[in-house]
C-alpha cells in the first residue's frame, strides 16, 4: 500500500485488477472530497477499501487542508476552512473517523474543543493601533433593503451580476462589509449569487458575527485535525493511494444517449500509463483546485506568480484534466468561467513562525483575547486589507512550546503598503512582517520581533476562482445528463443551497456522489435553513441595524 509519505523514487503500487470481479472505485484528486467519498463508499456502500483508488498528482494527499514544515524550516498553512455547527455532512463522516489516538470520533473532539476553547472576539477590527470590539455594522437602510432583497431573490435574475452590481460604493467602507469579506474571503467583483448563498447559508451567524461567535475550530491545523485521522482510517481499510500520478484525461464511450468512463490515462514516474475501467466501476473527479499553482517565497523573497496559471497554457493538471474533459462536453461546465481570470481570483497568505513571545504578548495586550480565542482580526485601514489569526498553541503535532505560529493574508495584493511601499504580491516574508507590526503600532520591539521570526509569503492564483461570476451550468452537476459512471466532486460542481469555499461543500458533493452512484435509498442531511426560522431573522434584523438588545 502507498502512504503518504511516499516519495518520487517509491515504487508506483499496481493497478487494481479489473478482472477480480467485485467492482472499482477511482478518485481523482487526493483532497477532502475524495477522501470523503471514500470513506463513505466503505461506511455507507460496503465496498472494501481495496477496491478504492485515490490517484494524486502530488505525493501527498489532504489537497487544499494542508499543513507541513517544521520549527527549523518553518511551518506553511496556504489556509484554512471555516468550521461551524451547522456543516452537519462534514460531522456526519467524521462521527465514524477515530482521532489519531482512537480515544474518541474526530466530531466529538471538535465540540469537546470549542466547549472549552469558544471563539469570543474582543478586536474583530484593528484601526489606528486600537482594538474594536463588537463593532457596528454601520449599514445604511438602502444597504439593508439590498441584502434583503439578495436574500429572496431567485438566482437566476441575479445571473452573472457582481457584488459590486448590487450595492453602492458606500457599502464597502462598511464595517459590515470590512468583517465578512474578509471572513469568506469576498471580493466586490465577485458573484451576487454566492454572496447571496452565504448571506442565506450563514443567517444563524449575523448576529454574533461582529465577535466571531459560532466559529469553530480544530485542535491542530486542519491537516493535522481532520485529513490524518481521515487517512489512517483509510489506510487500515486498504485504500490505494497512488500519489505522484497525475490523471491527464478519460476515454469515453458514447451509446444509446449515455456516456461511460473506459479509461483513466495519467503520468506515473514520468511515463504515460492507463488504468482501465469496466462499466460497473465508478470514477469521481475532483474538479478544479483552489490552491493549484502555488508558489512559495521566503524571509527574504516574494512569492512568484506562476506563469502557467492563467489557464491560457497547459501545466495546471486539474485545470487541464477538466478543460481536457469538457471539451465538447457541455455537461461537464466551463472550467474558463473559473481558471481565466486569475487578476480576479489570485490572493496572498502568510504563515509566520515565532521563536520569541514577544509579538504573542503585543497581540494578547492590545485585542483582550489570548491565542485561539479570538480569530481573526482584520486591519480595515490597512492597503493590503491584511488579516491575521493566532490559533491555539501549539499549532502542529509536534510543535515545540517555545515555538508559535500565526497565519494571515490579504484581498489587495497589488495595493502599496503603508509602512513598505510596494504591493503585497511583490513582498518578502520580512515586508510583510515589517507591514503588519506598522499597523499594530509596534515600535522598539520591531527588530527584535523581525530577528525572530520566520515568515513564509504563499501566492495563490486560484484561491477565489470559485467565487468568480457564472451562469448555469458553468458547475455541473455532480452526476452529469447522461452519465453512467462518472461523478464531480469538490467546489466546482453545483449543489443547490450549499456554499462553497467551505469543508462541508466537499463533503457534501462526495456523499451526494456516493449515495447517488450505489443508488442507496438515502440522502445527505439536509443544509441548515435557519433563514426560515423566526428567531434566527429577528436577531439578524436587529444585527443589521445596530439594535444591540
């Protein structure tokens, strides 16, 4: 069987053979999606999980929830997922995952974590050097009627209207505007319909929103927390992870009106191979990546922006594979809608190794919340938009007690600082520390903080693609008209109701994959509604206006 920790000179593990005649299951991408599918294609279909393949172009599974390096190196979190009570498909699959050390479920971890550890804001915003807490809003009526009427109004009168379409230029100097796009990562050029769903989605959260209160969190980072368990779960049930196995394109067969997957082609080793796939077999692509493209810098280096990424050329295996598939395929969406437009979907995250407390204790002083307690705190003045989060310590399994991390990033990357005169996509590690102590007003102790230190920039050209515009059927649905045995998975299929953006999105669209494959007599739970209950659009109507009871 092949680990994760399998390296490019490991031996590639042999096909699953087809001819043993209990049905496969290939899982293109090694992400949360197919990882879920997985485990619900043993736990809910009762196949073995010899029969399951996950094929991963890197050697390393996780995808997007990733987690690595060390106090030496330095550690990197490209980011993290948003985790709240009400993503009941993601709890639902994790009741059945044992944490690492098989004392308890990985979701009875997690509510036993945030009864201990809620996240209370007391500086949701930092301007000037000085915290807010629970600050207001600050909505205009005309702001208030437009997200209410968002609410209601059908999707498909919004089309491929932004933001920006919706609202006046007032609504983003707002306070309101300040705490959610930087929560869910919104641009004003970005879709009125998922700006809609979230506004839907997340009505339970309005009222507690200017404190952060119902998010929550996982002991570690999320790798460590959620896709660890996840894998050793699998692992002991003989799942075949082939990593370092890029999926190129699928053969189809097209007869009486349907289509069927026949061949899976990729790239193992540096060699073209090919798996075949019988008609019973399943295969579920994870389509997209939001964090394909990545590039790293350094203390002393800023990040590059990859070449490639624009999607006008090839070298971006989940781009490619879904633009090679849905070629003359309109059931299978436009991946352009997403991969062309990296201006519009690029950002910048750092994670930022601390080898003093120094800036630990700045941070607890000036916001009232100890780390992992607050969240994130935003700076709206800031050029760069630039936020950070300082988790409970330690971050990482294994990390030392003399040793913190902190992660943050910004939505205007090619705006010029205020304290370094370059945009934030042209910044090494030190800049961009040297611009977040500017805006925390530290002084004596800058040198000392930047000398020990160790910040590690990350330029993601995807990061948003999946907010961008579209139209119907730019997602397709996770089984498309006519397919036999092929489903979509991850954030670019659609799903009615649900957001994207979101751990629960993914495994949402697997378990829907899963059950809607074996044809099982059952359904996901169903997306939390709370916009239709009474108390929930009380306490938000009263957020909206600043009315604090």
């Amino acid at each position: 069987m092949v680990t994760s920790s399998q390296t490019l000179a490991d031996p590639m593990p042999p096909w699953p053979d087809a001819a043993r005649g209990s049905p496969k299951a290939y899982l293109v991408g090694g992400g949360i999606a197919s990882m879920a599918a997985a485990a619900f294609l043993i736990r809910d279909g009762d196949m073995l999980g010899q029969d399951i393949t996950i094929l991963e172009e890197t050697n390393k599974v996780g995808g997007s929830l990733d987690g690595a390096g060390s106090p030496k190196v330095g550690y990197v979190l490209r980011g993290g997922r948003m985790i709240e009570r009400k993503y009941v498909c993601t709890f639902d699959l994790f009741s059945s995952i044992p944490t690492l050390d098989g004392s308890r479920s990985v979701t009875d971890e997690i509510y036993a974590w945030n009864e201990t550890m809620k996240t209370a804001s007391r500086s949701r915003l930092v301007r000037n050097g000085q915290r807010q807490t629970a600050p207001d809003f600050g909505l205009s009526e005309r702001h208030i009627l437009t997200i209410e009427r968002l609410a209601v109004e059908p999707e498909g009168l919004l089309g491929k209207t932004t933001i920006a379409d919706q609202f006046d230029s007032a609504f983003f100097r707002t306070n309101f505007w300040f705490m959610w796009c930087t929560t869910f990562a919104f641009q004003p050029w970005h879709s009125a319909v998922e700006f809609k769903r979230y506004l839907v989605r997340f009505a339970h959260m309005v009222s507690g929103f200017d404190r952060l209160e119902g998010i929550m969190r996982t002991v570690y980072n999320q790798f460590d927390s959620l896709v660890r368990p996840l894998q050793q779960w699998l692992d002991e049930r003989g799942v075949v992870f082939a990593l370092d196995t890029r999926v190129t394109h699928l053969g189809f067969r097209d007869e009486n009106g349907g289509t069927t997957v026949t061949r899976i082609a990729t790239v193992r080793g540096g060699r073209g191979d090919e798996v075949m796939v019988e008609p019973d077999d399943l295969v579920l692509v994870t389509l997209g990546s939001m964090t394909e493209g990545s590039r790293f810098g350094s203390m002393r280096q800023a990040p590059a922006l990859d070449g490639e990424a624009d999607a006008r050329s090839t070298g971006v295996g989940s781009w490619d594979l879904w633009k090679a598939i849905a070629k003359d395929r309109p059931a299978f969406g436009n991946p352009s809608a997403f991969a062309n437009h990296v201006g519009q979907s690029k950002w910048l995250s750092f994670t930022t190794t601390l080898y003093d407390s120094a800036l630990l204790k700045v941070v607890r002083d000036l916001t009232g919340n100890v780390p992992g307690e607050g969240g994130l705190i935003t700076f709206p003045d800031s050029p760069w938009l630039m936020s950070i989060v300082i988790p409970h310590q330690p971050h990482f399994i294994g990390q030392p007690a003399d040793v913190a991390v902190l992660w943050g990033y910004g939505l205007k990357v090619d705006e010029f600082g205020d304290f370094v005169r370059k945009p934030m996509s042209a910044c090494t590690g030190l800049e961009i520390m040297t611009e977040l102590l500017g805006h925390l007003h530290v002084t004596e102790e800058t040198p000392h903080i930047l000398e020990t230190c160790l910040c590690i920039p990350c330029m993601m050209p995807f990061i948003t693609s999946q907010f961008l515009p579209r139209q119907s059927g730019d997602r397709p649905e996770v089984i498309p008209a006519g397919s036999k045995n092929l489903a979509f998975i991850g954030q670019f299929c659609e799903l009615p109701e649900d957001v994207v953006f979101t751990v629960e999105y993914s495994v949402r669209s697997a378990q829907t994959a899963v059950y809607r494959m074996l044809g099982l007599e059952r359904e996901p739970p169903p997306v939390y509604k709370g916009c239709f209950d009474p108390r929930v659009l009380f306490k938000a109507f009263l957020a909206l206006h600043d009315i604090h009871a």
